[in-house]
C-alpha cells in the first residue's frame, strides 16, 4: 500500500480533503494532508516564499511518499523533488500546474489558452495577496460538487500569497527523473482541460489520466479519485 501526501491549491488548505483521506484508508492507504505556509497560520503573506513552501512538502515527506498536489501545488512539489528526488517515491499532478523551467506560474497562467478566472481574483491592497470572490467560486471551483460540500469550502477559503506565484523555477534532472503521473480534469472550469494536456504531450503513455469532473475532484468524486491515484501508485 502507498503512503499518500495530499498537498492543496491556491486559497485552499488541508481541508479540502477531507472525503480523500478516509477513501484512501478505506483502501488500505495510509494518508495525511498539510497547510501550505501562509494558510491558516497567520502569517504575513508578503513574507511566504515558493522555496519554504517546497521545504514544507519536504519536511513532511518519506522516501516512499507519494506527493499528490492540486492545482497551483504542481509549482512547490515539483521544486521539493528538485531539492531532493530521493525524499519522496513519486508525483501525481491533479488537474496541477507542470511548471515550464524558467517560468512562474502567473507566467503559465498568462500564456494560457483561456483566461478563466479574471476578476473572480481579488487582489489585496497591500499587493501581497488575493483572494477568490465567494460569488465565483462555486463556478471555477465546485460545478459539479455536492451542495453540502460547497457549503463546507466556502467560507474556509483563504487568501493566497502572490509571491510564491510570481517566482520562476527552474528544474533539472533530479525533477526530469522523479516517478509522475498527471490527472486531467476534463470539465475543469479554472485550468483549462486542453492547457492540462498540452503540459504533458510528452509525457509517456500511461502515465496521463482523466477524470470527467470539476477542478476538485476532491469533492466531486473522492471515491474515484482514491481508486485511481491508487491504481497511479502500483506504478512507481
């Protein structure tokens, strides 16, 4: 069985698992989730960095890890197997972010083929933050989402530090040779489905998947997304 890291998106935090867990330990899984700095520990935001944020994934991952990130996570975990390949067993990208070397992710996000989220962000007066305006989040993040479980994100949704995003990458042969896999989310309403499968053209056959659901799968199908990073995991 495989030990399961769950590492969240943008305004998110741990919480957002919360179906995933207890379906991945139904499987004989073991499972954890962590806050990324800067969500929900009072932190000053300007202050959150893209490098401590890669440190956090790798002080809480084993070398039989299987990092699992969602969305902006693709930045920071790939950044922790360039640290150090040998700390974790593999990568899986939910509907994530596979960043191009030399860019950050607002620099990927810019270069997308649809801009998606647009006013929905609101950037805090101080520049250092934003946060998704709670109107449009059901539509970018929760379409197809339990009514019950869309109650339960919304008010827990945080603001985002800016600078861990704005920072470019650069990654080499220790992220080149990392295990990975990558769910796309064909019905994603934030990271456009085609812009998922165009950052993995040339990834090796099989190791890309899709699920016919929303940016969070999490809540949308956590059973089926148990099933399937599982399956993901006997791989690496």
């Amino acid at each position: 069985m495989t030990d399961f890291l769950l590492i969240h998106g943008s305004c998110h935090g741990a919480w957002c698992w919360r179906d995933v867990i207890p379906a991945l330990e139904a499987r004989g899984h073991s499972a954890r989730a962590i806050d990324l700095p800067g969500h929900n520990d009072g932190r000053d935001l300007a202050t959150v960095t893209l490098q401590e944020t890669a440190e956090a994934i790798l002080a809480a991952s084993t070398p039989e890890t299987v990092v699992l990130g969602h969305s902006w996570a693709g930045y920071p975990m790939s950044a922790t197997a360039e640290i150090d390949p040998s700390a974790l067993r593999g990568l899986i990208y939910l509907c994530a972010y596979v960043p191009t070397s030399g860019q950050s992710l607002i620099d990927m996000r810019k270069a997308g083929p649809r801009q998606t989220i647009g006013a929905a962000a609101i950037k805090n007066p101080d520049g250092a933050s934003y946060t998704i305006d709670p109107a449009e989040a059901p539509r970018l993040f929760y379409h197809d989402c339990p009514a019950e479980a869309v109650a339960y994100a919304l008010p827990r949704l945080c603001a985002q530090a800016i600078l861990p995003q704005d920072t470019p990458l650069t990654l080499g042969k220790n992220w080149q040779d990392t295990a990975k896999a990558y769910i796309r989310c064909t019905q994603d309403q934030t990271i456009p489905p085609e812009y998922q499968a165009a950052m993995v053209t040339n990834w090796p056959q099989g190791s890309v998947h899709d699920m016919h659901c929303s940016h969070s799968p999490f809540f949308a199908d956590p059973e089926g997304l148990a099933d399937l990073v599982g399956h993901i995991a006997k791989d690496f």
